[in-house]
C-alpha cells in the first residue's frame, strides 16, 4: 500500500477467485474507484448470494461498516471525496 497510488486515482481492482473471505477484497476501497469480484467456485457463488438475500446482515460484517466509515471520515477531512465508498 505504500507504493500505491494516490488515493484520488482512478484505480479498479478485480479480484479473481476471491472466496468468501472479503476483507482483503475491501480492502481496496480506500484506494480503488471501482471493486470486482470473480469466483467460479459454486459453493462460494451460492454463500455469497445467500449473504445478499438476508433481511439481517451477520454480526461479523458490522466491523467492517465501522472501519469503512472511519476511512471516510479520515479521506473527507483530509479534503478528498469518499464517494467511492458510498456506492
């Protein structure tokens, strides 16, 4: 990350057989305009469409609310727009 681009750049990230660990996936927003995710495996395609059909998210996704919200704090008050990760 330190090598990175600035985070006002134009990045998009895919990712390819990203599996149902999407942290390390989301962990690109901070500096990505756009994320994409493919995954062949069924198992995985099948969890992670169960995971959008849920009227409740799980516990274990509210951390990261938390931090992306803290990263947006962070971007606006340095004068950059956090639109990205609003979308």
């Amino acid at each position: 990350m330190k090598r990175a681009p600035s985070i006002d750049a134009e990045l998009e990230t895919v990712d390819v057989g990203t599996g149902p660990n999407l942290i390390p996936f989301f962990c690109a927003l901070p500096r990505a305009r756009k994320l994409t995710a493919w995954e062949y495996a069924e198992s995985t395609v099948a969890w992670l469409q169960g995971e959008i059909r849920r009227n409740q998210v799980r516990s274990q996704w509210h951390h990261l609310g938390r931090d992306t919200r803290s990263v947006s704090a962070r971007v606006e008050a340095a004068g950059r727009s956090s639109a990205y990760l609003e979308s």
